[in-house]
C-alpha cells in the first residue's frame, strides 16, 4: 500500500475533528451532541437514517473509542447530531456528558453502519429501549419525511422521566396520525416488556420490516417474539450497543477454513510481537491475548476501528460491513471479524 492509499484510508476510516456547535439536555441522563461540520467534512460524513460514527475520546491517560449513533436524520435535519445516554460506572457516556460543551472540539470517524432502511414498502415497526431510540428516532424522521410506508413504534423505558425525544415523538405522532402509531411502555407501570406485549402491538402483521434496539435481555426478547409470530428473520435489523468488555469475553470462535498459523506476529506501534495463535480466536482477540491495547469498538465488523493490514499471509473476515473492496484488496481487515488462512501471518496495525 502506498502512501496515498494510506492517507484515503485515513480519510475515510480515521479521526476528525467536529466542533460541538450545541449541546441539548434531553432527560437527567441524556443529551444530545448538535455537531458543526465544516464545508469540507459535509460530504465525508454524509450518513443513512441509522448509521453511527465513532468517537475518540483521551480520558487522563487512556484513549477509548466508542460509537454513537446519529439522532439526526440526513432528510429533516441540517446538522448532524449524536445522542449520548449515560451509562452506570460508564467511562465515555458519563465523560461526553459531564465535560463536553459547545465549541469544544470531538474526534469523530466518518459515519458507518448498517442499521439502515431498505426500500419497499413493508410498514415499519421498530422496538426500542432507553438509547435505542436514538438510531430509530433518525430512521423515523427520514421515513415520515420523505416515505410512504405507515411507522409504528413500541418504545419502552423504567420510567417517564427516561422517555428521550418524548416531546418529538408525540409531535410526529400528531402530525402524522394516520401514518404513525407510537407507544410508550414504562416498566414503573407494568414491570418489563414481555412476549405477549410485543406479539399484541404487532397484531398479527408479519409482512413489517422490524428494527430492534435497546438492552440486550429487550433485544433477545423481541426478536424471539418477532420470530415465533411469524415475521421473516431476514426482516429483522438489531443494532447492538452492548459489546463485550476487553479481556472478558472474545465475539466467539470463526471457524476458519485454512491452515491456523502457531504464531502471528502483529506490529503495533512499530514494536513486532510474536503472539501464540489459538484456533478460532480473531486477529484482535489474539493481540489482546498479547497484551497489545489494540483499537475496537463495536466488535460487530461495522465500525472499522479495529482495522489493520495484512502484510505477509491471509486472513478471512466473518463479516465486513465496513471496508470496501479496494481496502480489501490492499490487505485491509478486521481485525475483530478475521482468522488467519495461512501458516504465517503477520499484520500491522496503523494509526488512523
Ligand atoms: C453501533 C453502536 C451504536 C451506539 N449508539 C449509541 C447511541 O446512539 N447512544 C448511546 O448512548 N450509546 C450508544 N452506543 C453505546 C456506546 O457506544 C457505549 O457503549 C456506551 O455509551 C457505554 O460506554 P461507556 O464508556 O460509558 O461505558 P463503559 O465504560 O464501556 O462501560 C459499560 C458498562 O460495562 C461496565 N464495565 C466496564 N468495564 C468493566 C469491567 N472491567 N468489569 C465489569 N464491568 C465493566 C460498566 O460499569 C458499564 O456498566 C452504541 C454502541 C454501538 C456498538
Ligand atoms: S471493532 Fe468495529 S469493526 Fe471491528
């Protein structure tokens, strides 16, 4: 890969910085990051109605990344915004919250994600919990703007003083009456959504496309009762916030088709490490193994923060929803979704 290859690398997948132009309390926990792009990053980060982007954030001494997903949609709003929820004992929700303020300047990696909607005209029904709402809420704007299709929307919090966008939502539910149904359930009411609830709002309807995001237990819980009435897996788009916490849980083991190497060797912040390589582990789940502070967020093979480049051997990735083909092809990977294929592998980390 050459130079400029590196730098178009950069561009599309490393860090930029935005201005904060507002920052909009949303409930006690929640508040919205209003971005001022300027001219020359508004083609760079024009974003679909779901997509996220990803912050870098320096906290003391510790850089952490973290993806946040547009509230905003491309169609109705003229600024691009994130909206942050905290998160107990979280580092990065807690810190944006408590510190960023209006001029001041965030680390972001241009717009990624697949959390999108597809053309068709399927009714929309999307279940959301606390933050889920946030990529939802952009989906909705854009689809009452500019679509067709009628929206429904079963949104669940602990309590009404949780609701973020409440105002919002019941002011699209009142200018779009016969398009948009929205529900709100409180579990201070009625404990937490079950089954039965879910298959009552859906009411019989299967030909949806259906969107699923919130806590894990809520996700897990709906998409079985989306499935069991008879709504199309295929039909269903999650989008995962919770990831697994380094060093505590791997994404899972990739069956790999080649010949699993003995060691791979990564070269991370120009030092080479031989690292011993265990069958099915990722290519970031062995740095880690080697005790290398490698670059993730999502885990998911969506946010391309935790890609690196191939330079001697192969490796498969499970799923890429990140790179392009011409990435690809210059040996790119990520590192959270790929296994070796060969017997020596060595793979280079860049700083984006
Ligand atoms: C695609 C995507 C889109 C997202 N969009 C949004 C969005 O729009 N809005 C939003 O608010 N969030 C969103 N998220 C979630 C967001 O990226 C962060 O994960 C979230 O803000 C929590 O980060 P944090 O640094 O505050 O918490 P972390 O510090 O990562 O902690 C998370 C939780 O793990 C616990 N924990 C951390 N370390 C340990 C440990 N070593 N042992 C035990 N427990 C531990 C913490 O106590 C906490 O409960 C999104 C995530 C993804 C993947
Ligand atoms: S951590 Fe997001 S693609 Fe690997």
């Amino acid at each position: 890969v050459n130079d400029i290859d590196l730098e178009q690398v950069r561009s599309r997948h490393g860090f930029h910085k935005v201005r904060v132009a507002r920052v909009q309390a949303e409930t006690h926990d929640a508040a919205t990051f209003v971005l001022a792009l300027e001219p020359d990053q508004r083609s760079l980060f024009s974003y679909q109605p779901g997509q996220f982007c990803t912050v870098r954030v320096r906290i003391g001494d510790e850089e952490h990344l973290r993806c946040y997903s547009m509230s905003s949609s491309p169609a109705t709003d003229r600024d691009m915004a994130l909206t942050v929820k905290r998160v107990p004992g979280g580092r990065v929700s807690n810190w944006l919250i408590d510190q960023v303020r209006e001029g001041d300047l965030l680390e972001l990696s241009p717009p990624a994600g697949s959390f999108c909607p597809r053309g068709g005209d399927r009714p929309i029904v999307a279940f959301c919990g606390g933050s889920g709402i946030t990529p939802v809420m952009s989906i909705i704007r854009a689809e009452l703007h500019s679509g067709r299709r009628p929206v429904r929307l079963l949104y669940a919090n602990r309590d009404r003083s949780s609701v973020i966008f409440a105002g919002a939502l019941k002011q699209l539910a009142a200018e779009h009456p016969d398009r948009f149904e929205l529900r709100f359930h409180h579990d201070e009411d009625s404990g937490l959504v079950k089954g039965a609830e879910i298959r009552e709002f859906l009411a019989g309807q299967t030909d949806i496309d259906a969107y699923v995001c919130g806590p894990a237990a809520f996700m897990d819980l709906v998409e079985t009762a989306l499935i069991e009435t008879g709504v199309d897996p295929h039909r269903i788009e999650v989008e995962r916030f919770d990831r697994p916490i380094a060093g505590h849980a791997d994404p899972g083991s990739i069956p790999s088709r080649g010949k699993a190497p003995e060691t791979v060797t990564i070269i991370f912040e120009g030092t080479t490490h031989l690292i011993p390589y265990q069958v099915g582990d990722s290519l970031l789940a062995t740095a880690r193994r080697g005790g290398l502070a490698a670059p993730f967020s999502c885990e998911a093979g969506n946010c391309a923060t935790c890609m690196a480049r191939v330079v001697r051997g192969s490796a498969e990735m499970r799923v890429n929803d990140a790179l392009t083909d011409d990435e690809v092809a210059a040996g790119w990977v990520l590192t959270c979704q790929a296994v070796p294929v060969t017997a020596e592998l060595t793979v280079e980390y860049e700083r984006l």
